[in-house]
C-alpha cells in the first residue's frame, strides 16, 4: 500500500509521545512559535506561491492568504496552547467500591488524530500544537491550494523537532494528491479518529465515505435574529462585524431575519454594509423597504436557494418574519447547527431563543463572530463541531482526549 508508511509512522509517533514529558512539550512550542516568525519570509513565499494559483475573487483566497500579522496571530495562538494546562492524566471522577476497589476515570489521548482541511494553512500549525499538547499524532491531509504554504510550516515543525532529538513521526503531513484522502478514510486501525474541516462538501463526502470515525466540524449555515425589543445601535454593529469582519470563515453572518414591526429599522441596520459592498438578497418585505436606498446594483429579490447558503464572501440573505415562533421555524429549517443569535432586549424572548436553538453556539446580543477556540479561552481550536458525540462547538484540548478507567484493588476477585 502506497501511503502503509505515512500510518505506520504515526503509529509508532503515539509510542514516542507517551515519553515526552509535559515541560520538553512546552519547551517545542514556544520553540516552534519563535521559528515561524524567524523563517516568515520563507513561509511567506511559499504561500505567495499557493496565492498565484488562485483568483482573488474564490472565496477560500482570504483563508489562503498569509501576511506578517497572520503569522503573528499563529504564533500567540500557539503560545496560548503552551499556557493552558495539559488535561492528560486529569482524574474525571473516583470512587470507592462497597467492594474496596478504587476506581477513577482519567483523561487520556485519542491517539492518532486525522484532519482533513482545504485551502487553510494555520490548520497545520494549529492542528500540531493541540495534538502534540495533548499526546496525539497528527496526520495533516491539506488541500493542493495550499500545498507550498502547509509544506513551509511543517518543515518549520520538523525542524524543531529534530533540534530537541524527537522523531518527526509524531506528526505526518500526507502528500496533498487527492488520493491520499481515501487512503486516509481506510486507515482503519492506524487511525483513530477522522476530523474534516472545510466546506459542506467535504464534510459529507468524509462521512459517507470513512471507515475511521468521524467528528463533524460542519459548514457555518449562520442566522441573527433581530427580534420586535432589539436595540438597534447593537443590531447595527453585531450585523456588520458578524457579516464583514472575515467573510470566509464559518462563524460569519449568512441570513439576517427581521421582524415585521421593525422593518423601519432595517435601513438604517444594513447601511454600513454598503461600504464592504456586500450584496443583499432581500424577500418582498424588505426589498419593498431597501429598494430606495441599498445600491441598486448589490440588492436583488431573494430566491429560496439564498436560504440555507453559506456565502462565505459578500453576501447576505434578508428575511422578514411575523414573530420570534417563525424566526425559530426558518433557523430549524435551514441551520447547519454551528452559531445562531437573536439581538432583543425582551428576556423573555432571549430565553426563548437560547433555549429553543439546537446549535453549538446561541448568543444574545453578541457577533457570532466569537465562535472560535482562541476566543472562547481554548488556546486554538482544532475545528467547531456541529454533532452531538463527543464534541460540540470549538475544540481544544479537553476534546482532544477520551478516557480510561483504573482500578485499583487489594486482591479482589468476583
């Protein structure tokens, strides 16, 4: 088998890992995060090389681009890692049996941790530090758009690594051929565990497609619900930083719904929008209101395609509803249970709200913007999880880890 070695390698990575104290595993972060800035230019060109093979105009090239302040963002992230406590060896819960055994559940690693990601470099990094933090191997499957980046960033990763005298096996970036990914979805008993990140697509091809277990980090289908009480200074801000801050990223705004009694409101609401001219596909109601004043040309009538659609660039669907009981029909129908808000200033209805969303992330009067491991205090994330098992929202290092019992007796037998 072409890619035996790539899993036998990790295997053998996870035996490494368990020997590595805590304090060395600090110390090859910290290492790590000086070297990617020492060696940006290197990583720089690399991706300059990846950013000429993509137009400017695809969605995924912000998420490619790489620039000095981005690689500062990496490295602080990494940092972050390095200050949060390792979970491994935490004890869950004991017990003592009526028996006398003594019994605990313990944090351990998952063991070898698959990511397949497309045209998103800091993966690499990031990936790398949540899983070499907490005992895991890594096997990194990035996408061909950024192979010269991914590839910059793990030379760094190796480099380091062989500085302190650990075995590169403890982490394996799979060449970026598409091959590799259904190799990658057999590695059944190498690999224990299967995380895509990128679009829908991806997403459900990986799901249907692995024999390994997956973890779901779904595509961002993301409403904000401006209800009848809302506050519109706080609708106006959250719906431009939700929408514009980072188009291509999952967390961004998709579908902004409005109740009826405040469409007066809604200009007003939009207006900043027109400045990152970003498109509006607005339904009878609120094209009747935005047609004399939104650009002509960045304004049309929604279609029922426009619902349910994560643009990730420029554009935003507009929906008028009658109630709060509607706004949560349509976010049933059409979320993809990764982040939802309302904007209200009726706790009643916020209640409401946050109770009823069935999503990884509800917020009240916030950007979902924040749905992110770095901001939620993870240190980094290794993706958002939309699923119930195991894992739900961002991923850090506590959700890279399962456990084990451990019992102690004193020559019990049953």
């Amino acid at each position: 088998m072409r890619y035996q070695q790539y899993f036998e390698n990790a295997k053998k990575g996870c035996a490494i890992l368990n020997q590595i104290s805590k304090n060395t595993i600090d110390e090859i972060l910290k290492d790590i995060a000086d070297n990617l800035l020492l060696k940006a230019d290197y990583i720089l060109k690399a991706n300059q090389e990846d950013l000429e093979k993509m137009p400017a105009t695809d969605p995924k090239y912000d998420r490619l681009k790489l620039n000095d302040a981005r690689l500062e963002a990496m490295a602080r992230e990494v940092l972050n890692v390095v200050d949060l406590e390792s979970p491994l060896a935490e004890i869950i819960s004991s017990s003592k049996l009526p028996n006398g055994l003594d019994i605990s559940k313990i944090r351990v690693p998952l063991g070898v941790v698959g990511v397949i990601y497309e045209a998103r470099p800091n993966v690499t990094l990031d990936v790398f530090a949540l899983c070499f933090k907490t005992g895991n191997v890594a096997i990194l499957k990035g996408g061909s758009d950024a192979e010269a980046s991914n590839k910059a960033i793990m030379s760094v990763i190796h480099d380091v690594l062989h500085q302190h005298g650990i075995d590169v096996s403890v982490v394996v970036l799979l060449p970026a051929e598409r091959e590799s990914t259904a190799a990658l979805l057999q590695a059944v008993g190498y690999v224990d565990v299967l995380i895509p990140r990128g679009s829908q697509s991806l997403i459900n091809y990986v799901r249907e497609h692995s024999k390994v277990p997956v973890i779901e980090t779904g595509a961002g289908i993301v409403h904000t619900y401006f209800d009848e009480s809302g506050d519109p200074v706080k609708g106006r801000d959250i719906i431009f930083n939700a929408k514009t801050r980072r188009v291509s990223v999952c967390n961004a705004l998709d579908c902004l719904l409005i109740h009826q009694d405040r469409l007066n409101d809604l200009w007003n609401i939009v207006e900043p929008l027109v400045q990152q001219k970003v498109q509006l596909f607005a339904d009878h109601s609120s094209y009747t209101i935005l047609k004399d004043k939104y650009p002509p040309n960045l304004l049309q009538p929604a279609e029922e395609e426009h619902y349910g659609t994560e643009f990730l660039d420029y554009k935003m669907a507009v929906k008028t509803v009658e109630n709060l009981q509607e706004a949560l029909t349509h976010i049933q129908l059409h979320s993809s249970k990764h982040s939802e808000a309302i904007i209200a200033e009726d706790e009643e209805k916020i209640l409401s709200f946050l109770n009823a969303v069935d999503a990884a992330a509800v917020y009240a009067n916030a950007s979902t913007a924040f749905t992110d491991g770095g901001q939620f205090g993870l240190g980094a994330e290794i993706g958002i999880s939309t699923q119930k098992l195991h894992a739900r929202g961002p991923m850090g290092l506590s959700e890279l880890t399962s456990y084990k019992w451990v019992i102690r007796g004193t020559g019990q037998i049953r």
